[in-house]
C-alpha cells in the first residue's frame, strides 16, 4: 500500500465519498446521482462491466472504497458518451469514470494486468516524451505487451491492415527509427512536471 | 296541456339542405309532430335565425321550440330560449344524421328516415316537457361551516373570508394549527425550494383570530347536521356539554388525519428502543434542542448519525400496514435530514428508500439535500434493533448493490403515514336475514377495504340523512371524491372534503385543495339559493318531485339515490331534498311506479320519444335499434364519432339520458313490446374506479338491466337483443362499432315479431 493510500484510509475511514470528492476529477457530482439507471443501460459496454456508473456511485456513496478502487469496471469506459447525455441529473459520468481510475493508479490500487490500463500508460510514456505520439512506437509496443509469440501473432492477424495504411501513406515504418516529436519537446516535459507537481501536493494536502 | 304551442324550426346551414330533404322535415313536424308551424332557415344560428325564433315566442306565442339542427352539444349559447316558459328540444340532424351517414344516393333514403325520426322524436320529447321553475325552496345562506381548524381548516376559512363569507370554525381540540402547528418547520414552497422554510401556521392563526369574519369554537364538535346547501343546520357541542345550533349555507370538512401508530412495528424498532421515533417526535426532539445539536433520546448524547427509514408500515400488503403512499413523507425526512446537516455537516444522514417521491418542484429540494451531503440509499428495512450502549442497528438489504448490510446509528426515524380522519362507515355491512355466510364475509372485506384503518369510531358530522352520518368511503378510509372528473365534489352535495381526509397531501397540497374547496362551496350556496344544481349540471332549475297518490313506498327512490338526496317522512314517503339533488335521475329510474319525474326529463318525454319512432314492418328489412346513450361521455363520444367521419348504422336512434342510472326498464320494455329489433344502453365505467359522473347511476343501470332476462324471456325474444355498456367518452371509434355490431347480430337472429 503506497503511503498516500494509507493516509486516505485512515482520514476517511467513514466517508469514501468525501474522499472521492476530494481527489476525483468531478468527484462532487457523485452524491448527486438519484439512481435511475440510465447510464448503466445506455453504456455499450454495460454489459461487460462488473459494477455499472450506477453501481460504482452507489458503492462509493456505501463507503465500498477497495471494492470501488480495485475494480476493473471504471477501466472498461471507452469515452462514448453515451451516459452523459442521457443522464437526468447531468452527471459528467464519463470523467467520473476516468478520474476514478487515474485515483485508483495514483494510490496504487489499479488492477495491475487491466489492458486498458496498460496502454493508457503506454500511451502517456509515448506522448509525453516527444510532445507527439509515436504510432508505430506504440502500436508495436501494444502488440508485443503479452511477450514475444502473442505479439507476432496479433502483427500478422493485423497485417492486411498494417499493407493496407502503408500503401495509403498512414503509416510509416520509419518511425520506429527516427520520430521528431513536436517542436516545444522541453517545454510540454516541464508543463507536465510541473502539473505532476500540483497534483501531488494537492494530493498530499487531502492526504497529509 | 291546452296552452302548448310548438315551433319547430329546420336548419338548411351545414349541408343539412343539401343533403336532406328539409320541407319534408317540416312537414313532418307539423303533421306528425303536431307544430303549430315548422320554418326552415338557410343559418339558424345566425342572428337573423335567433331573431326568428325570439320573436315567435314574443308575438307568436311559441312556448315549446324544436332545433333540428346541430347536436344538442352545439350552439348552446344560440339557442338558449329555455326558461321563462319555454321548453326547448333539438333534433341532432347534423352530428346524428349527416355526419354518421355517407354522402350517397343508396344512402339518401335511410338517411332522411333517420332525420324525420329525429324530427319526431324531438316534437314529441318537448310536447311533454314543461318549462322547469326555481324551486320555491330556495334559501341563501352566505355562512360556512368548517370542520376542523388545521391547515387545511384556517385555509378553507381565510379563503372563504376573503371572498365576503362568514364562517364558522369548529375545532375539536384546544387549539387551532392541527398536526403542521407541531413541525419545527415545514417543506419549502416556492422557489428555490433549497432549504426547510417556517411553517407559517403561527401567523395564519393569527390572521384567523383576527378576522372579523372568522369565528373559531375550539373543543367543540359537530353533534347534528341536517338540512341542504343553502340551509343546512347544525348543532356545535362545545366539551362542556354546550350545544348550540347554527344554520349554514355550505360545509367543509378539513378533519384532516390520525398519524399512524408505529408501535405496529416492532419490527422496526419502535417502542423497543427510544432512539428509534417517528417523523413528529423528530420535530419534537428537534424543537427541544432549540438551534443546538439534537439529542439522543436514550442517554442525551448529541447524534453524529441517523438513519430514515421511508414507508414504515406504508406501501405495504402486510396486515395492519397501509397499503398507500401518504406522498408527504419523503421530502420531510429530506427536511430533517437538513436538520441536521444544517446544523453539522459531519453529522451522517442516510434516507433509505425504494422510490423516492418528491413531486414537482420538490425535485429540486431533493438536490438540495444531495448536495447538503444527504446520502440517498435505496434499499428495504428489513429489521431495526437496539445497538449496545444506545442507537440501533439497520438491517437493509441495499437493492443497488443487491446485498443484506447493516448500519449503525445514533437515531432512527421512521416515515411512518396519514389515515383519514373521515368518521364513521356509513355502508358497514350488518348480517342481513337469509344472508350467507360467504357472502357476509364478502361484504366485510369490502368494508376492510373501503374503510383501511380509518378507527371508524367516531362520526364527523353527525349528518340526520337516511343515508348516513357521514361521508361515504370508497378506498382506505378516504373521504370519497370522484377522482377523475370532480376531485371536489363528495357524493353530499354542498359538503366539501378537503385536505388529508381526501388523499395524503402534504402541507402546500392541503392549501391548493382547500382553495378548491373553499370555491366549490360559495358555488354550492349560490346556486342553492336561486334553486339551481351546482353540479355538474351546473345551473339546471330542474328538480325530481313524485306523485303522492301513486307512491307505494318502496323506498327504492331513498335507497338508489347516490347522493342522499331524499329522505323519508313520518309515513314513509320520499322527501326530496332539492338542493341536494343532482339531478341525475336515479331515482326516476329505480321507481317502479313511474311516479317521480323532472319538469323537462320524464318517463314520458323519453318514453314519447322512443313511441314516436317510425317502425317499418318486418319485411322492409329496415331494422330499429334504439340507443339510450349517457348524456355525459356516451352521447359526445357518437357526435365526436360523426365529426370525425366514423358513420354507423341508419337504423338506429339515439336518446341521450341524464344518467344511465335514470333509464326506468319500462323504456326498454315499451321499445321491445312496439317493435324495436335491438336496445343498447351506453353508461360510463362504473365500479371502484367509476367515471359515471353520478357514481353509481351506470352500476345501478347495469344491475337492472341484469334483471331484465325475465322480461325479455316473456315476450319470447333472445336476451342479446338488449345490451348494456360502459362507454368512455374517448370511445369514438368503440362507440359506432357497438351499434354496427347489434345491426349485424339483428341481421343474423332475424326481425323482432312484435312490429303492427
Ligand atoms: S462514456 Fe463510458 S461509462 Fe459512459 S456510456 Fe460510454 S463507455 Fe459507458
Ligand atoms: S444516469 Fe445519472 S442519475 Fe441515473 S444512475 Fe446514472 S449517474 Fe445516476
Ligand atoms: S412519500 Fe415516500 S416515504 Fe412516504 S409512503 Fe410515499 S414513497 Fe414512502
Ligand atoms: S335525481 Fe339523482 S340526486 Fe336527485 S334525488 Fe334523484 S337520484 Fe337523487
């Protein structure tokens, strides 16, 4: 358990939902929710989540704070939304969602091998290094995250594919050698350091 | 029946002279309806068609006018020349005969048939109508008595005040306020409805007291009440023993409720524990605590939690539970809730509900409260038990996350319900000889049910009539209104229920109701005193009267009547209680020997209609189905039918009736015995979920009808041949099939044997 976890079970041994509303993104709206149901039946991928929005705002509100942060189901959001727009009380559900897992990441608590969890940090690495996302870079990187066979498998299912945008002009093979990034390199790493910052001293204040 | 003189007069406006011929119709009306002239007019109700007509009746003489025209529905304003000696009758050419028939040259001849029989019809209908006179009776009485001095009451009575009424207060407590004066404070009203506001009842008591014309007699109950709208008298019985009679014009009853009893659950921890209290100890406990943190009852810790438990005992088939929603008690456990939070923000407060009700607005409190840091949990209380060293334990099942938890808390507050407070059941069944057992038992569960927990034990108001001292109940003890239509309007004519002795309400709905209330009984004592129905036939001067010498004393009059309009005398015939009456005609139905009648509805004036009709012998193959048709849904559900291009049969006739409830069998009879192949009767709903604006006028018809095998089976004709029905006025396309389908089934058992 990472140190800052620790803390927060201690503060808020009681009020998961204070915690929440402290350090999640749009945290506020999550006692808000009148338990209609909307966004867990307008989710797409309602089904294949354990805990649907819902049921997360409910377990949150029931003081469910392992269950909640441990859970794969925030993870499962794809950005659709679809539960936004519909939801009657205008809960900003899809933000909700990530903020609940970036939290979840930050303590520590995130489930390790959740895939999506995976390529979010992937995708941070590669971006946040050149101000730019490397696509070749990333998507061999996706491929092979499973090891050396899976990945060779998945390359050459994908390959049509991969034929299909080279000859297109939508990938670049050399971009596994060179990738200028962006011009202000330097400068996104110090905007980024400098926001990694606050957030941890925000953090640390609720905490601490 | 010397000094009859009728005018009848035939529109030619709205295609009625292209597609019928007119002079025939006039020629009719004059042979056959014996007019002493008949006019056609190219636009009847133009001015220059009223003016004809005015002015027959002022050189002329006219005193009884025939409109064929448009539905009696139409035009009303037009063609109002009844009164002052003139009876009207109109001859529904427009809706009932053009509209309903296609615009054919095959259909031409049955076409015009039906409107020479409306023709008729309508001549004989208003030979036999005599102009109706305000009932000499007639008395104005601008006080008001009102039952009850809550919320409910004070309104009713400030209302009333400020309309230039006197009234009465009669309050059987020591003080005015009732159950709202006990809150600490009260469910906000107007906008932004964010926070509990002051309950306003000490500032409305004062209002009351100050009024001049308000007078308030605390611990005082109502002992007598007889009379009518307009004169009703009642005796007020102060706890001394005092009685004192007073005359009033109007009554409303704002007896409001009795809380329910939570020591009728044990199982949620009530009387088991002191930390578990209802919604009203809570204002109470919270009234104590003055501003500063609440208590807890047990051992006077401050409470850091607490737990509402919604619908305690309500919702619920459980015996001894309500089975209703009494609609107030959700947004005041988001109040105290706020209490609370209000005071501490740290305290934690969990409303524990299955459906959250917070109607209109209140919406908006209950995101107050959610943003107040309220947590809202939906799930069901299974048990609550005292915890050790204080508070108590909440077993729920949480129907979200689908799982049996348990909470701690300082405090339980149970949303316990409302029962009316509505007297005593007027309709409670006693064995009665030759009675079986099953169907004692029967009638006792009814009574269970119309009644609820309502104690039963003590009448509001003592009324002197045959049918009781108090208001009827349809439903859990509730102050019967009808629901659909007239919320208002209780089967007393003049006696207005209001507040939570009519449904749950909370504080805001019992001020909007007795409003309403307040409106409809300075109507009632108005028309009562120029001798007019308030309602629904609103303005009507007719009213029943009988004929002594042929009365038998059945009774059946005094008994089928649903509002309690008639009483008995010493020698046990009818009184009619003319500003009671409705006007419905139930009892003119229910009279076996056609002794009771209106001045312009009578046995004859349909019965002469029904005579009038043109009966074509058996081989024509022209069919007669005679439709008697509820003047209130029945009758515009078949106009609206014609407007909108649904035709039916040409064989049919259609009498519209006040009420199904004033149909006499003999009609029935007399149409079959003179040839009519088919009857259809249309009434409204009828039942505990009646839209029959006499209530129980359609189950009364219906009942008879059920009786009228034996006659039909005399005559020796198929008892399908006469057919009853509940029509809704939305039953435009339902109504015309109804009459196509007797056509057929006529079509298919043959002609009735009994044309000359
Ligand atoms: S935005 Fe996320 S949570 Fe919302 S519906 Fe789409 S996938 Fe589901
Ligand atoms: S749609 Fe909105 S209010 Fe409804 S359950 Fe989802 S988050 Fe709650
Ligand atoms: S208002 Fe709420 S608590 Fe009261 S009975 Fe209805 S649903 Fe239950
Ligand atoms: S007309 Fe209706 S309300 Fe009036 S006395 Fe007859 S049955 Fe009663």
């Amino acid at each position: 358990m990472s140190d800052l976890n620790a803390q927060m079970v201690e503060k808020y041994r009681n009020s998961f939902l204070k915690e929440v509303e402290a350090n999640v993104e749009e945290g506020e709206w999550v006692k808000m929710c009148m338990q209609c149901g909307v966004c867990s039946g307008s989710c797409p991928l309602g089904p294949y989540w354990e805990h649907p929005p819902q049921e997360i705002f409910m377990m949150i509100r029931a003081g469910k704070r392992e269950e909640v942060l441990k859970s794969e189901s925030m993870w499962m959001c794809t950005s659709c939304y679809n539960c936004i727009v519909r939801c009657p009380r205008g809960l900003p559900i899809t933000h909700i969602m990530h903020g609940l897992a970036h939290y979840a990441e930050r303590l520590g608590l995130a489930p390790k091998q959740n895939p999506t969890r995976r390529f979010a940090l992937m995708f941070w690495d590669n971006i946040a290094k050149h101000g730019r996302v490397n696509e070749t870079v990333l998507s061999i990187k996706l491929y092979f995250m499973d090891g050396f066979s899976a990945g060779i498998k998945r390359a050459l299912e994908m390959l049509p594919v991969g034929l299909g945008m080279l000859k297109a002009k939508r990938f670049n093979p050399w971009g596994l050698f060179f990738h200028k990034g962006c011009k202000g390199k330097r400068d996104i790493q110090k905007i980024l350091a400098k926001a990694r910052e606050i957030e941890l001293a925000k953090a640390a204040k609720f905490g601490g | 029946m010397s000094d009859v003189k009728i005018g009848a007069y035939i529109c030619k406006g709205c295609g009625l002279g292209d597609r019928l011929d007119t002079a025939a119709l006039a020629k009719i009306a004059e042979r056959e309806g014996k007019a002493a002239f008949a006019k056609e007019h190219d636009f009847l109700c133009s001015e220059a068609g009223v003016a004809m007509i005015r002015e027959d009746i002022e050189k002329e003489g006219v005193n009884r006018v025939v409109i064929a025209a448009c539905s009696r529905r139409a035009k009303t304003d037009a063609f109002a020349f009844d009164g002052d000696g003139v009876a009207v009758s109109r001859a529904n050419l427009r809706e009932g005969v053009i509209w309903a028939r296609p615009d054919t040259e095959e259909a031409r001849e049955t076409t015009q048939e039906m409107a020479e029989d409306y023709v008729r019809m309508a001549c004989a209908e208003v030979r036999y109508m005599t102009p109706p006179q305000p009932n000499p009776e007639a008395q104005t009485n601008r006080r008001i008595l009102v039952v009850g001095g809550g919320v409910s009451g004070m309104t009713a009575a400030l209302e009333a005040a400020k309309a230039g009424y006197e009234v009465t207060i009669v309050e059987k407590s020591g003080a005015l306020g009732g159950w709202a004066a006990k809150l600490h404070r009260r469910v906000p009203d107007h906008a932004p409805y964010a926070d509990p506001q002051e309950t306003g009842v000490e500032a409305m008591i004062q209002s009351v007291e100050a009024d001049p014309r308000i007078e308030v007699v605390l611990n005082a109950r109502i002992t007598r009440t007889s009379g009518a709208p307009g004169r009703f008298s009642a005796d007020i019985t102060t706890e001394s023993g005092q009685t004192r009679t007073e005359n009033f014009g109007a009554i409303i009853q704002a007896s409001g409720f009795i809380p329910y009893d939570a020591s009728k659950l044990p199982e949620l921890g009530y009387g088991k524990t002191p930390d578990v209290v209802t919604q009203l100890e809570l204002e109470e406990l919270v009234r104590q605590a003055g501003g500063g943190p609440v208590k807890r009852p047990s051992d006077g810790k401050e409470v850091r939690s607490v737990v509402f438990v919604q619908c305690a005992g309500q919702r619920s088939d459980k015996e001894g539970h309500l089975p209703y929603c009494s609609g107030f008690c959700c947004t005041a456990s988001i109040k105290q809730a706020m209490y609370f939070k209000d005071q501490n923000p740290d305290i934690d407060t969990t409303i524990l509900y299955t459906d959250l009700r917070t109607p209109g607005y209140l919406e908006d409190f209950y995101r107050s409260g959610q943003r107040k840091g309220v947590i809202f949990t939906k799930g069901v209380a299974s048990e609550v038990k005292p915890a050790n060293g204080g508070g108590a334990v909440v077993h729920f099942k949480d129907l979200i996350l689908d799982e049996d938890v348990q909470v701690e808390a300082d405090l339980v507050v149970l949303a316990t319900g409302m029962i009316p407070n509505s007297g005593v059941d007027i309709e409670k069944p006693e064995k009665r000889e030759g009675q079986s057992d099953e169907d004692y038992q029967k009638a006792l569960e009814e009574a269970r049910v119309r009644m609820g927990l309502n104690p039963g034990e003590e009448s509001v108001l003592n009324l002197q009539y045959r049918q009781g001292p108090d208001l009827p109940k349809l439903r859990y003890g509730f102050a019967d209104s009808h629901f659909i239509c007239f919320p208002y309007e209780t089967r007393r004519t003049g006696i207005y229920a209001t507040g939570p002795v009519r449904r749950p309400m909370d504080i805001t709905q019992a001020m909007e109701d007795a409003v309403g209330a307040t409106l409809k009984a300075i109507q009632a004592l108005e028309n009562a005193g120029k001798g007019r129905a308030a309602h629904p036939r609103v303005g009507d001067l007719s009213y029943p009267s009988f004929r002594r010498d042929g009365c038998t004393q059945c009774k059946r009059c005094t008994v089928e009547c649903p509002f309690g309009a008639i009483d008995e005398d010493e020698e046990r015939y009818p009184v009619f209680n003319e500003s009671r009456c409705r006007r419905c005609g139930t009892c003119m139905g229910a009279c076996p020997v056609r002794v009771i009648s209106f001045e312009n509805y009578s046995v004859d004036t349909v019965g002469q209609q029904i005579k009038a009709v043109d009966i074509p012998d058996e081989f024509s193959e022209k069919p007669r189905i005679l439709v008697l048709a509820c003047e209130n849904d029945a009758y515009p559900a078949l106009d609206m039918a014609a407007q909108n291009g649904i035709h039916y049969s040409p064989f049919v006739r259609i009498v519209p009736v006040r009420c199904l409830g004033s149909v006499n069998t003999i009609w029935v009879t007399d149409a079959l015995n003179s040839g009519y192949d088919g009857v259809i009767l249309m009434g409204c709903q009828k039942g505990e979920n009646y839209q029959c604006h006499f209530v129980k006028g359609s189950e009364m018809a219906h009942y008879r009808m059920g009786k009228i095998g034996d006659s039909l089976e005399q005559l020796q004709l198929e008892v399908e041949r006469v057919q009853t029905y509940e029509v809704a006025i939305t039953d435009i396309e339902r109504a015309p099939r109804l009459i196509n389908e007797m056509e057929q089934l006529i079509e298919k058992i043959g002609m009735s044997p009994f044309k000359f």
